[in-house]
C-alpha cells in the first residue's frame, strides 16, 4: 500500500499573494512545511501539486528540495489531486494544503493510522474541529477519489477536492479524528498579514531550539505569550480553499 501525501500550492492567493514563499528565519514557509511533512513515517511520498502560471518559484523550490511535484489544473483541484495520484501511484491520498507550514508530523500519522485501523474512506481532523487550524489532514482511498472525480458535476465539488466524498454518507465511510482538548480556536495557518505574523513569531522563538517542535510545544509557547494569540484571533477563515 503506497500512502501519498499531496499538497496543493500555487502562489495565488486574494489575502496574501505569495503567502507560501513568504520567508520566516531566510527561507519560504513552504520549505518549513515540507520539512516538517517529511517527518512523517507513514508517508511514503510527498508530492507538491501546483498550477502552470506563476508558479515557477514553487517548482524550483520543489526542485531545490527534491521533492517530486505536479502540474495540473488551476481551478479544478479534484482533477488536479486525481491525476497527481495516478502519477504517482498511490492507494492511499493524505490531502494537506500550502497554507500549514507548523503542521504536525505526528497529527499526520495519528489521522492515518485511524484510516489504516477503520474501515473507512475517509478520515479528516477538519469536519468536527477540535484542533487549530492550520494542523488540517484529511486522508482518502485513491478509490474515493477516482469515484469523486467520475461523479462529481457541481463547481464547489471540483473547486475543493474532498466536499463529495465527505458530503455522501451514503456512498462513503467517513471517520473523524477528534482530541479530548478542543483547540480550535487557536490559528496557526497563514492567510493574512495577521497569521503570517503569528507564524513567524512561533519559528523566531521554537525553530532553532528545538526544529522538529510539535503542536504540544506550540501551545505552551502560547501560554507563555497569550497575547499572540489576540492577533489574528478576529480573522473570519474563508470557506475552503487554498
């Protein structure tokens, strides 16, 4: 069973154009999250799916990394993720996107695992939100996806990846991954100037200590400095995107 983690990215963005390539400590966002997904030890590739225009930049970055990456459709990411997973052959897709660069390697595997343990399609940490945004993993059969792809016809389905498969309960099983201490409140992605602030402010002060920190350490640094926390707290999170 070959598991792929995908990540869409693409420079595009209406709040903050280039928010992947943003750099924190001289080096882009996107390199700290491909770090960070590389410390994952049930991924067995990682691919970066991009679009053709203005996008340059994040293959050579891809390249600089030697981290395969895709070339598809800007606006229909359902053919963009199907396509990538047949190139690179994968039973299993673990979606992530751009916008996560403190994602969690051990989140990534713990979602996993509840879809390898279950007999399931479908297991997110992103329907019943109980962890910050911006540690979202979504995981599906390759099968899922292909059935998405054959019968998807709404734009929403195809703009998003995932809304089919999550959406029909009837055709689908879907888990959710769920912890005790419910989070959600907290935003570690990158969307706005706010967020990026916030980014930067968690790598200046836990990246040279400790490279491979976790959320666990992420939180604590926000107890020491709640007021982090009051800068992008306000920000209203677009609906599915990237």
């Amino acid at each position: 069973m070959k598991i792929v983690a995908i990540v869409q990215a693409r420079m595009g963005s209406t709040r903050l154009p280039g928010k992947v390539l943003k750099e924190v400590l001289s080096r882009p966002l996107l390199s700290f999250q491909i770090e960070r997904m590389k410390q994952s030890k049930l991924v067995n590739e990682l691919v970066i799916a991009t679009t053709p225009h203005g996008n340059e930049k994040i293959i050579q970055l891809c390249e600089k990394e030697i981290v395969p990456y895709f070339v598809g459709s800007e606006s229909d990411v359902l053919d963009r993720y199907y396509k990538a997973g047949k190139k690179y052959e994968a039973d299993v897709i673990v979606r992530m996107t751009s916008d996560c660069p403190l994602i969690d390697p051990v989140i990534i595997d713990q979602v996993i695992q509840m879809y390898l343990d279950g007999n399931y399609d479908y297991v997110s940490n992103t329907q019943d939100r109980t962890f910050p945004r911006g540690m979202d993993v979504e995981v599906f059969s390759m099968e899922a996806l292909e059935k998405a792809f054959e019968e998807a016809i709404i734009d929403y389905e195809h703009e998003h990846v995932t809304p089919y498969i999550y959406l029909n309960r009837d055709k689908f099983s879907i888990g959710q991954y769920t912890q005790v201490d419910d989070k959600n409140d907290i935003r570690l992605t990158v969307d706005t100037n706010e967020d990026f602030l916030v980014i930067k402010k968690i790598f200046n002060e836990l990246y040279n200590e400790k490279p491979n920190f976790l959320l666990d350490d992420i939180l604590a640094i926000l107890e020491k400095y709640p007021e982090w926390k009051e800068i992008n707290k306000n920000i209203i999170q677009k609906k599915l995107g990237e």
